[in-house]
C-alpha cells in the first residue's frame, strides 16, 4: 500500500467510501449493508488501508453506524472521517452534530471533521469557530472541507486559525476541476486533496458502452447519457492499453492515475470484498510517465454534453425508461 504524509498525518493513498453502506439509493440491499460492508472494511484494514469516509447524510447516519460497529477493536488502525450536513451550520448545532456523528461511530474521537458543502446562506466563519471549539476539545483531531473552492478553502482555514487538512472534492481521470487550483494550493500548503467519485461512478472500469448503461442512481446523469459514453471511447482504450501493459484493470489504471499526483488520496466505493481488493491493489500500480501522458491526453481530448445542454437528452432517456417500464408491465399482465 502507497501512503500520503501531509499536514502531519499518514494516510493510506487509497482510501474507502462509504456512501453505500446502508444507503437505499444504490440499491444494494439489507445483506450488503449487514454483511459486505463490515466484510469490506475488515479486509481493507488487513491490505493497509486507513482511511474510511463517511458522512451523517449517508443514509441518515447509518453509514456510520455500520462503519463503527465493523472497525470495532481494530479502531487504532484506521483515520475515521465524516462530514457535517450543512444546514444551520452554527456553534450549537454543529456540537451537537458532531457529537451525533461520534455516538453512531462509537469512537473515542473524529479523526477527520469535514464540511460536507458550502452553506450558500451562512458565512463559513462561525462553522469554523464552532470547528475551534470541537479540535480544543479533542471531540474532532483535524478539520476538513468538502466541495470548497480554494478560495472558500482558505477562508475557512484563516477562520479556523489552524490548518484545515484537506478539501474532498469530485476528481477522476475525466473530472479534473480540481487540477486548476484546490490541488496546486493542496501541494504547496502541505494540505490533501480527497477525490470523491474517482472512477466517475463506475464510468472508468471500462464495463459500460452505449448499449449496456447502468440502472439505478447513476442512470439519471449526464456522465451515462449513451452519446457521452460513446465520447469516452478514447479514453476507455487509452486504459485499456495501459491495463494490458501492466495485468491490471481500467479502474485499477485510473486509481493509479490520480494518486500518481502528490497529495491525492482516493476513496472509492465497492460492491463486494473483491472490489475493494482490487483498489487497494492500485495503490501499488507504478504508472510511466510515457503512460500518464497518454492518459492525460485522451482526457483532453473527452468533451461530454454536460449542464443545461445535458437537460434534452437526460428528459429523452427518462421517459424512455418509463415508457420501457410501462409496456413491461402491460406486457406482463397480458400473459
């Protein structure tokens, strides 16, 4: 296992997302949440990894209850964080909070405190403030942001008073806002750059084309829209090459691509134990720089339909499925 050393802490360069557990919209079931996911996470400690994402917004809480009770005795061995909804995000609330998030996890204290968004409404400094009072009391060990800008990132930490670790933000091989400026800021502060989606929800493994998408949550974004998925084709076989160079996989390829930047961990999520061994491999994936290259250029070269533009086409694709449903269920009762 590779491991990231900044602002004082070590954390493994691959990380585990916890968004699934317990989580309804992923369709995953009560014996995911109940078995795979405490399987999951007792496996990645044994390959190294460390640290484990989480947030009070995953599933109302459960995401954490389910993360608590699988590190158990083990808790020594992994960086715990998690994120703070931010809806009246002031002193009192945000204690309060943050003690919730502490009970469901069932640790002695929140290795990582996160900002999970922005309040448009609120100044970020009287979260930060409450965020002092949380680190004075050992309640929290090191505080984070999450969707910050960097400019919104040093904001917070000069309202902090203290350094603010780290800013999870969206960043994979075809998701790369982050380059512009929250990673230079990360790599010259000594701070980390969390990627969150970092196979863009499944869209790298390379398992998808425009006549085999995915269902469920993911099947309402751009990033699945056919004609996108057939933009990736560049891409999808610049990994592919690389994965055949080195017996790997697409996936396993874009994990590599991304921690091959200083002060980039990464938190995929996994569906089964098998997965989760399989990101943790990619931390020991060593990518050329011939390599890198050629990936970086085919990311350049990816232009999806995205925003407003993306409205059309994702109405279309919606009430097809619909459509689709419904002669199912016509079809069904004629028989």
């Amino acid at each position: 296992m590779k491991y990231v050393e900044a602002g004082g802490v070590r954390l493994s360069a691959v990380g585990l997302g916890t968004w699934q557990f317990g989580s309804g919209e992923w369709g995953y079931g009560s014996t995911y949440a109940n078995e795979t996911a405490p399987a999951l996470v007792r496996r990645s400690l044994d390959l190294g990894v460390t640290l484990f994402d989480s947030a009070e917004a995953y599933a109302f809480g459960r995401s954490e209850q389910i993360l608590g009770r699988a590190l158990g005795d083990r808790r020594s061995e992994a960086f715990v964080a998690t994120k703070l909804f931010p809806l009246a995000p002031v002193d009192p609330v945000v204690r309060a909070r943050a003690r919730g998030s502490l009970r469901r996890l069932g640790i002695d204290a929140i290795d990582l405190y996160q900002v999970h968004w922005k309040n448009p409404l609120v100044p970020v400094g009287p979260t930060m403030s409450a965020f002092r009072g949380l680190l004075d009391e050992g309640v929290i060990r090191h505080a984070g942001v999450s969707n910050f800008s960097r400019a919104d990132w040093e904001t917070a930490e000069t309202a902090l008073g203290s350094p603010v670790l780290s800013n999870q933000v969206k960043f994979s091989l075809i998701d790369r806002g982050p380059e512009q400026d929250v990673l230079p800021w990360a790599q010259a502060h000594d701070r980390i750059v969390i990627a969150y989606s970092p196979l863009s929800q499944g869209l790298l493994s390379g398992r998808y084309d425009p006549d085999h998408l995915p269902t469920g949550l993911r099947a309402g974004t751009s990033w699945f829209l056919p004609d996108n998925v057939r933009r990736l084709s560049p891409v999808i076989d610049a990994l592919r090459q690389v994965a055949a160079a080195h017996d790997a996989t697409c996936a396993q390829v874009a994990l590599a691509w991304l921690i091959r930047r200083p002060n980039v961990v990464v938190i995929p999520g996994a569906s089964s134990v098998s997965q989760a061994e399989a990101n943790a491999a990619a931390a020991d994936l060593e990518l050329t720089d011939e390599e890198d290259a050629a990936l970086t250029a085919a990311s350049d070269g990816y232009h999806p339909v995205r925003g407003r533009a993306a409205i059309p086409a994702l109405a279309r694709t919606r009430a097809d499925r619909i459509v689709g449903r419904v002669r199912r269920a016509v079809d069904g009762m004629g028989r």
